[in-house]
C-alpha cells in the first residue's frame, strides 16, 4: 500500500479551505492508503512563536484533526518535535544543498519581501527540514497546493542527489498529488482569493453560530445584476462556490436562478449561506470541544503516533547512517 504523509503548521485553527481542500480528503484517504499526518511546529519557528503558542497550536490542531474523523488507529497523528530523528536527516541534506538553489525558491522570496528584518536559517533552509520530513518516512505521494510544488520539487532533488553522492537508490522521489481529480479551492469572505489565516477572511471550524453569521453577512457583495443570465463578478461567485460546498444543489440553484432572473436579494443569500455553513459546521465544533476537554485521549494519541512515526524514522535512519559512513562503535 502506498504510503501518503502531510503535515500542517500550526498556526491557528482550521477554516473551512482546510477543510475542503486538504482535510475531507485525509478522511478519505485513510482508507485507501498507509496515511501519516504531523503537525510541523518545527517548521513554525520560523516565525519566532512564544511557547505558549506553540503548545497550544499543537494541541487545537490535533483536536481539529481528530474532529474531522481521521482516526489515529489507521492514520498515525505525531507532532513533528517528538520525532528528533527528523533533524538529524535535515542535518544530511543541509549538507548537500546550495546557498544559491535555496535562495531561489519562490516561497523563500516572498517571505524575504514580507519580513525583511526576520532572514532567519530557518526560513532558508525550509525546504530540506520539509524533504526530511517526507522522506524519512519514503512517502509515494505527498497532499500538497500549488504554492508547495517548488518545495517538492527541492524534496525529490534531494533524494535524486543523495542517490547519485552515494550511488545508491535508496531514496524515492515522492509525487505530489490530489486525492480528487482538482484540488478544491475555498473562496474567502474579502471578495478575493482563497480562504486563509493570513488574508483575515476566514471562517474557522470552530466558530459558533453569531460569529458565523457575522462574518457572513459581513461579505464582499455588488449591487446586483443588471442583466439577465448574467456572468457572476469574482465575490458574487465567491458565494455562490461556498453555498454549493455546504448547501447543496437544491439551494445553489435557487438562488442561481434569482440571479439569472434579476431577483437576487443577497441579504437572503447570505442568511441562508449562514445556517448552511453553521449546521456543517456544529457537529466538528461539539467535537472539538469533546476532544479538547480529553487531555488523557490526546495525549495517548501524540505518544502513540510519535512512537509510530519514530519507528518509521530509525529503520531509515540507521540506513542513511551506514550509506554515509557513521557506523556505531
């Protein structure tokens, strides 16, 4: 069975564009391949959290995880601290990567653009911490967007260019891959773009009923249609996209219909796209909570995924340790 790997920093809680395009098909997922999902606060350092943060961010995602309905007993949940064997394999790339490759990866750039005065290691070598992560476990596939594919590109030159440093063909170049045939794209509230913690224009898994609606009737409209069967501007569609994703088709194609027809009164819309996404999203909110409140459970399902995903770590490990030439005394 192929074996899928994808991890998330934790950087707050999860919205419905994790959702939609990345967690509903980890669920799926779980079933048809040996899946291992992680929680990458290493990766999160880059930003300088305070500790605090970081545990706390750690823990809603697991919670958020667990919510979702991937279960621990097929899919392995670890956070990405508790595997050190992790660094050691990054150590091994670092080695073998070039200033001038890592300072040409699109990501790395634009984060330079955006915080100038944080040019952290961290940040430039981001690539093989995120290599490390993939093939320490020799995934097949890997669940990534289209702002990873550079990174994943850097992961299988990695693997390509330790096998020919050590003329080996140990390492496997992992694919990138969609579990659906085209990757979900969830629409944020500002009347552009995608949904994200970074744009503000979120609705997160665990907001309750008024701040949904807030949030909602708070979106991006136009003054309506001004012809009949007209094409639908970038936040009219943005709606619309959310209304399909939650409502279902007997809803979308109400109200496409008042569209076409010039009878669209958005405020109605919006108070249906409200209840829609509030009643998807209660049953994930109460588990939350519930999972939340179980310190034990969570803490079983960290250890036992870390001690999985260790297991997984030392078998490569000491194989990469021998091809390189560190031999235990």
């Amino acid at each position: 069975m192929e074996r899928v790997i994808s991890g998330i920093r934790p950087t707050g809680n999860l919205h419905l564009g994790n959702y939609f395009g990345a967690v509903k098909s980890f669920v799926k997922m779980q079933d048809e391949y040996n899946c291992m999902f992680f929680i990458a606060d290493w990766h999160s350092l880059t930003t300088h959290p305070k500790p605090e943060n970081i545990r706390q961010s750690a823990r809603t995602i697991l919670a958020e995880y667990l919510a979702c309905g991937i279960d621990p007993q097929k899919a392995p949940i670890y956070i990405q601290s508790d595997v050190k064997q992790v660094l050691e394999l990054y150590l091994y790339f670092n080695m073998n990567a070039y200033l001038g490759e890592l300072e040409r990866v699109t990501s790395f750039k634009e984060k330079v653009r955006k915080q100038p005065d944080n040019v952290n290691a961290g940040l430039l070598t981001y690539p093989t911490l995120m290599a490390a992560d993939i093939l320490m476990h020799k995934a097949d596939k890997v669940p990534v967007g289209k702002d990873q594919e550079q990174n994943m590109e850097m992961a299988r030159l990695f693997a390509r260019r330790f096998n020919r440093i050590y003329d080996v063909e140990y390492f496997k170049e992992p694919e990138s891959f969609h579990y659906t045939a085209e990757a979900v794209k969830v629409p944020g509230l500002d009347g552009s773009g995608k949904m994200g913690k970074s744009e503000g224009n979120c609705i997160y898994l665990c907001d309750d009923e008024a701040t949904i609606k807030k949030k909602v009737m708070r979106a991006v409209t136009d003054a309506g249609p001004t012809m009949l069967n007209q094409e639908k501007p970038e936040p009219i569609r943005n709606l619309f996209t959310l209304l399909e994703l939650v409502s279902g088709p007997e809803a979308y194609d109400y109200y496409n219909d008042l569209y076409n027809n010039m009878q669209i009164r958005y405020g109605d819309l919006k108070k249906q796209l409200a209840r829609d996404i509030n009643a998807f999203c209660a049953p994930i909110r109460e588990k939350i909570l519930a999972y939340s409140a179980d310190e034990q459970y969570m803490q079983q399902v960290a250890r036992e995924g870390a001690e999985r995903a260790r297991e997984s770590a030392d078998k490569t490990l000491r194989e990469v340790r021998e091809i390189i030439g560190f031999r235990s005394l």
